[in-house]
C-alpha cells in the first residue's frame, strides 16, 4: 500500500549498501532504496535532496528515493499497472531512467521495456495501455514527458538544484519540444 508519509529527505549519504543508501537526516538514518542510476551518483558524506514515496506492506515499511518528482511520478504510475510492483518499477527506473520508459511507451517498444528485470510480454503490453491512457488523461504526451526528463538533466548539469527544477518541470507547456522547454524553464528559473 502506498503512503504518503514522507514527501522528501534533504540529508548526508552515511551508507551506500545497494540497493539502499542510508541518508542521515537530523540524527536519524533512513533506508532509502534507489535505483542504481540514482546509486552511482552518490557518494558517502555527500548532501542530497530525494523525493521520497513510502510503501507500507504487512511485514516492511519501505523508503523509495527519486532524483525529482518527475521520477516519482513515474514510479507511482508504474505502481499502478497489474503486475507492476515497487522491485519492478526500480528496475524500470535502473534499466530505462524516465526519458528510456516514456520513449518506450511512446514507441510501443516493447523489447525495450521487457529489458527491465521482472518486466514480460504481458507487463510490457499493460504498460503501454495504461501508460498511454495516464497521458491521455493528463493531457500531457509522453514524448513532453521524456523531454521532461531531459530538461531536468540540463539543469542539474547547469548547477541548479533538484529543489528548483521540480516545480518549473512540472509547469512546462506540453507543446514544447525539447529545445524550447529548456528555454522556457531557464527563463523561468531566471526570474
């Protein structure tokens, strides 16, 4: 079950034990599991901001970490796929990053998206159809949600913090191509 208990962590990396980093946080550890892009960007002793989504299960109460809500929103949106778990939804997230899943989707690539561990014919097919249909319904195509991901990279390599990016992401006219989304989201970022 799904939580929202913790929205981010903003903290020091004390462990790296993969899958899991261990983010310091006003004296507490956290368990915060990533996926391995995610992984082999931290290093010990190094500040990091995560969005964090809390899944609650009978037997564990686990932490995961994104670079950014787009990330997360992804995760929360592979969650809900029949088939799609937290452990299949990471592994989408280490094998694919955000901008590889939408483009598949997009392309019904489903040779790609069957690259991800635990991820088959069957899931790879219900992805597509419930993926596409969260589009439709967001009204935002998926080729400006892979753009999406792309500007964020931008920006993070620019020097911008995760913190200051989310929100501009996430209010990028679904129009833009990628070179003038990465406009717009400089010029907003500027003022």
């Amino acid at each position: 079950m799904e939580s929202r208990l913790i929205g981010f962590l903003a903290g020091r990396v004390q462990g790296l034990e993969p899958p899991m980093a261990i983010v310091r946080v006003g004296g507490i550890g956290y368990e915060v599991a990533l996926s391995s892009a995610q992984l082999s960007r931290l290093a010990l002793g190094a500040e990091v901001e995560l969005s964090i989504r809390t899944i609650v299960r009978a037997d564990a109460i686990v932490l995961y970490g994104f670079a950014d809500v787009l990330e997360r929103s992804l995760f929360d949106e592979l969650l809900k796929v029949q088939g799609v778990g937290p452990s299949v939804a990471l592994g989408m997230l280490s094998t694919l990053g955000v901008q590889g899943c939408y483009e598949a989707v997009a392309g019904e690539d489903l040779a790609r998206l069957k690259s991800a561990p635990g991820v088959g014919e069957k899931t790879a097919r219900r992805i597509v159809v419930d993926l596409g249909a969260a589009a439709r319904r967001s009204g935002v195509p998926l080729t400006a949600l892979a753009a999406r991901s792309e500007v964020r990279e931008a920006l993070l390599s620019l020097g911008f913090r995760a913190s200051e990016c989310e929100p501009i992401l996430l209010r990028i006219p679904a129009e833009l191509g990628l070179e003038d989304a990465l406009k717009w989201a400089l010029k907003e970022l500027r003022n």
